[in-house]
C-alpha cells in the first residue's frame, strides 16, 4: 500500500534547517568575569600587618572593580567566612563590599588554605570561562598542632586542588606577605593555574599589589600619563584617573583643557572624587577634549583609565616564559567591537613598545603592520634572563593614545616535556632535564592525573636514559588527560633546587589526530613494500551490474521536498548577503564618523 506523502514533516525539516541557518547570527552572551578575593585573617597577621593594611588596599580594589563582572570577598583562618556575596558589581555592591571591609581582622588560630579555596570553589564561581581568585596570606598550611596533619593537607593542595582548580578554569593569583609565607606552594598554586604570583615586602605596599591583581583579572583601556599631564580625545566617554600619594601630601588637583581647576571639595555633577588614605580615584563622565593637567607629586604607578568605543587590544601575553622562548605579539584596534582596517585609519598608527628586560635594560621596539590587515605585529624576541619583563604599549594615532602595560616572568627551562602516542591506548609522557641546572640522578617526579574532568590519581614516573617517563593508559572515551608535575632536584653543585615544569593537557583531539598519522604512515610503509616488490593493486568492476530503474516512492518525494528546501535555503542565504552587505556599509560609515571626530 502506498504511503501517503507527509508534508507535515517536510515543514518541520524545513523549519529546523532555517533555524540553523539563522542561528549562526545569533552571538552567543559572553559569561561574565569572576572574581572572589581571599583575607588570610589568622593571628599571625597581628604582626606583619599591625595597622590592618588590608582594608586600605580592599578598599582600592572595590573601587577600581568594573561594573558588570562578578565578585566575592571571603575571610580565612580556621574557618572560611564570605562577607560579601559573590554578585555583579554595581553601585550597591560596591557600597556593601566597603562597609564588609570593617570585617578584616587578625584573631583566626589557624591557616586553612586548603578548606579556604575549596569552599570558594564551591560556592563562588558559576561560569566556566574568566574564573579569578586572589589569595593574600602570611603564613603556610597550618591546620593542627600536629605537623604531619598539616603536612597532609599541603600534599592535598597539591595532588587535589590545583586540578580542581584548573577543572574550573580558575586562575589563582597569590599574594606572600611575609617571609613566613610557603612561598614555593604559592608558586606552584599561580604557575599551575596560569595566575601570577607576587611577594609583597611590607603590609604598606598592598595597595599597589592589589592594583598589580587588578590589571590582571579586569584589565581595562588606558591612555598613557605623561609627567604631570595627559590628554583626551573625543572618542573618551568617561577617565578615571588613579593618583597615589603620600602622607601629609598637599590636596591633588586637576586642571581642565578650558582652566577650570577641580579637587576633591568640587561639587561637579559629572565628577566623582574618591580621597582615600594612600589614593585618589577622580572620575569624570564627558570630559572635554584636549590636554589635563594634575597638579600633584607624581608616582610611577599611577594610570589612567578610559571608556571608550575606540580599543587598543594586545593578544594575550603569556605571565611565564622559558627562557630563550621567543614572544611574538600582535596587535588591533576596534571599534564598537569591530576590527577597523580602514586604510585611512592604519596608515596614521603608530605602535611602539618600551621593552625592559630583569636587568633594566631598555630598549624600544616598533610594530609593522601585519600581512592579515588590520593587525600590526611585533616579530619575535627570544626572552633573556629571568625574572620579570616588563612592556609598555603605547599607540598613537596623532589625535588619540592609547596605552597597554604587560609584565612577564621568564623562567628557567628546567626540563624538556613531550607526549607522543605509543599504541592506540597509551601514552607516554617524558621530561628530560636540563643537565646544566639539574643532577638528573637526583631527580624525582611525582605526576597528579585527572581524566575526563575526574577525580585525580597520582603516579611516580620512572627514570630511562636520562628522562622520567610517565605510561598513561588512554580509552577510545577519553576526552582530556591533565597531568600535573611535583619534583625533588638538586643542582649540579648538590643544593636543593625547586624547577617548574608547566602542566601538560591532552585532548581526545590531539590523540584521534597522532593516531591517524601513524596509521597512514604504517599504510604508506606497506604500499612502497609492495611497489618494492612489484605488486599492483586492481579493483575490478562487476560486469552484471546493470543500471537499477527507480520507482517513484515516498523516498523519490522527499528528494522533491529536500530540493524545495535547499531552495528555500538558498533565497535566505541571498536575502542574508544583502543584510551582509548593508551592514558592512554601515559600519564603514559608522568608522568614518570616528576618524572625523579623532581628526
């Protein structure tokens, strides 16, 4: 009996398919940044900041916080306390993260630093990209009277925590105010993370740590200062300039392109004046254009942040290289989210960095504009000599500047690490030393192995030939192996040493790709055997196979319903390349009002 065609699900199909094509105009809402902040409250604190520097600086922090991310403030000791909801950033937030810094003390016993983070993880973080935890402590894992019991708990950070964290895309970021602090767990918390460790010398220098944090986890435009003065163009919506300044020092104040002098007593609605112990926060919505002036003792670390449609962006710089590692950085400016490659606009440009290596020797370098136009790029610079490198973007555009600031810490290229595929089901992880740093003798490697996002199991590798070798058993269902590295070394010369290797991610991506190169190596083996030998290959063609006469049926008619479909499709795909178009003109329009008022 012949079926009866069903149109019905023609229109369905047709519906999906068109949904489909139109959802690839639909963008995705980027999850916002996350931020929780973690006070060590512990008693030792009584002692290495006596005056309860701490406030002072979270006070700066609340401050600078950008309206829409997302943030939290947590106490530790024993116990974990939040004081401040993780929530996004308003003016209300922020009114209750200040009155929640009375909150800080220095009464707590212990220093939990295991429980601390893990009830962060917990309860702080709800999105899976941009995730940023500030830890301040003094002190090391302190969690009984027995040393063996905090001991434990320090090894857990280590084998369970880091790939928690990482599981969570959760940066952290460290912060050691004493001496006391266990500066290689901190380390190695930040290094495995890929966050950023600091060693603060004094409780009075946590302001400008805390601004260190910030530019990390909520980097925000900028125009360059330029000794006492700085200018303004007319693509700036809203400045807020951050001034440090000393005790007793004389009351700051600015002085407008039209003379007009403001200071923190001024009643201007457009003005906010932030007149902290250690600071001033000015902001000022629609700012005239031209040339400010401050007039105030002027501190290397003070800086100028700008909204505006008009962004300078530095693809991300990594905060650790090897050394001799080469850095290539490339560069773009957008407007209103759009790359511009106006000619008219890139041919004005001029990008320049002011490169400081650990040493202090500086040296400026020039971007060329890059073969993908609209991008400018900074060939690569092998990094040499540890420490921290710093760079100082400045672009300029004759009538605006933008600035971009980036510090990187060059490392020592302690070990060498590689993966390959032995078999279809294993892997093997290899890290060969470097002899002019490390006693490969004395070397140990423990690695911590999280599967598919799992629980983590730990291994001792094995040593061969020089190298410490890993076999990771690998299944067809596997998606990522996370392999996390803790050593024992010496030098050379017999000192005990602390090398750093990065974590090692493997995707079931990577995998499927090595193992289909290795099969098509071993076919391509077996084909040059055969030529070798003189064989051939002949596929040959049935010769009763004759021509097979198609009814028309239900599957002939959906035939006629896909080709109405793609047709469907296709004046969609026109009617959308039209939009396309009008869009485009658009946005050059829309570029070409910029550049008039820039110029």
């Amino acid at each position: 009996m012949e079926k009866k065609f069903n149109w019905r699900r023609v229109l369905v199909l047709l519906i999906g398919l068109t949904s489909l094509f139109y959802g690839g105009y639909v963008s995705a809402k980027e999850d916002p940044s996350t931020i929780n902040i973690l006070i060590d409250v512990s008693g030792s604190m009584k002692q290495n900041d006596p005056q309860n520097e701490r406030i002072k600086a979270m006070k700066l922090l609340i401050n600078l916080l950008p309206k829409g991310v997302e943030a939290g403030i947590w106490l530790f000791a024993e116990n974990t306390q939040m004081i401040k909801e993780t929530s996004t950033v308003n003016a209300k937030w922020k009114r209750e993260g200040l009155k929640a810094t009375k909150q800080i003390h220095s009464k707590g016993v212990y220093t939990d630093i295991e429980k601390a983070v893990n009830t962060v993880l917990q309860n702080g973080f709800k999105h899976k990209t941009k995730n940023n935890l500030i830890l301040l402590t003094d002190g090391m894992v302190d969690i009984s009277k027995d040393i063996m019991v905090s001991a434990e708990s320090r090894e857990r950070v280590i084998q369970d925590l880091i790939p928690k964290l990482q599981q969570q895309n959760v940066s952290l970021l460290t912060m050691a105010l004493s001496e006391n602090a266990d500066k290689p767990l901190l380390s190695k918390l930040a290094f495995d993370t890929y966050g950023w460790a600091e060693e603060t010398q004094s409780a009075e220098q946590l302001q400008k740590t805390f601004l260190k944090m910030f530019n990390r986890v909520a980097p925000t435009d900028k125009a360059p200062l330029e000794s006492n003065l700085f200018t303004i163009d007319k693509s700036i919506k809203e400045f807020s300039l951050l001034l440090f300044k000393q005790d007793q020092a004389m009351p700051t104040r600015l002085i407008t392109p039209d003379k007009t002098i403001m200071s923190s007593s001024s009643k201007m609605e457009q003005l906010s004046w932030v007149d902290e112990a250690g600071y001033d926060l000015i902001t000022v919505a629609k700012p005239l254009s031209g040339d400010w002036i401050i007039e105030a003792d002027m501190d290397p670390d003070n800086q100028l942040m700008i909204l505006t449609d008009l962004k300078f962006q530095i693809e991300d710089t990594p905060a650790y290289l090897a050394e001799n590692e080469s850095l290539t950085l490339k560069a773009h400016f957008t407007e209103q989210g759009k790359l511009l490659r106006r000619d008219d606009f890139l041919q004005i440009v001029d990008i320049q960095a002011l490169y400081s290596d650990a040493a202090g020797q500086e040296q400026r370098l020039k971007f060329e504009a890059d073969a993908e136009k609209g991008y400018f790029i900074l060939q690569g610079k092998p990094q040499s000599g540890t420490g921290e490198h710093r760079y100082q973007f400045i672009a300029d555009g004759k009538t605006f500047k933008r600035e971009i600031k980036r510090t990187i810490k060059v490392i020592d290229e302690w070990l060498k690490l590689d993966w390959r595929l032995e078999k279809a089901d294993q892997l093997i992880i290899t890290l060969t030393p470097n002899t002019d740093l490390l006693d490969a003798d004395e070397l140990t490697a423990n690695a911590t192995v999280a599967m598919n996002q799992g629980k983590s199991y730990s291994r001792d590798m094995k040593r061969k030939d020089g190298q410490l070798i890993l076999n990771l058993p690998w299944r067809a269902t596997d998606e990522t192996a996370m392999i996390n590295f803790s050593l024992i070394a010496k030098s050379p010369e017999g000192e005990p040493v602390t090398p750093t290797v990065r974590p090692l991610t493997i995707h079931a991506e990577a995998v499927a790709a090595l193992h289909s190169a290795k099969l098509e190596a071993e076919d391509d083996g077996l084909e040059n055997e055969v030529k070798a030998a003189g064989g051939e290959t002949e596929v040959k063609k049935n010769e009763d196979d004759e021509p097979e006469v198609v009814e028309e049926t239900e599957e002939t008619r959906w035939g006629v319903a896909i080709a109405i479909i793609v047709a469907v499709n296709l004046l969609i795909i026109g009617v959308g390349f039209f939009i396309f178009k009008w869009m485009k003109k658009q946005t050059a329009m829309k570029q070409e009002q910029l550049l008039g008022r820039l110029a």
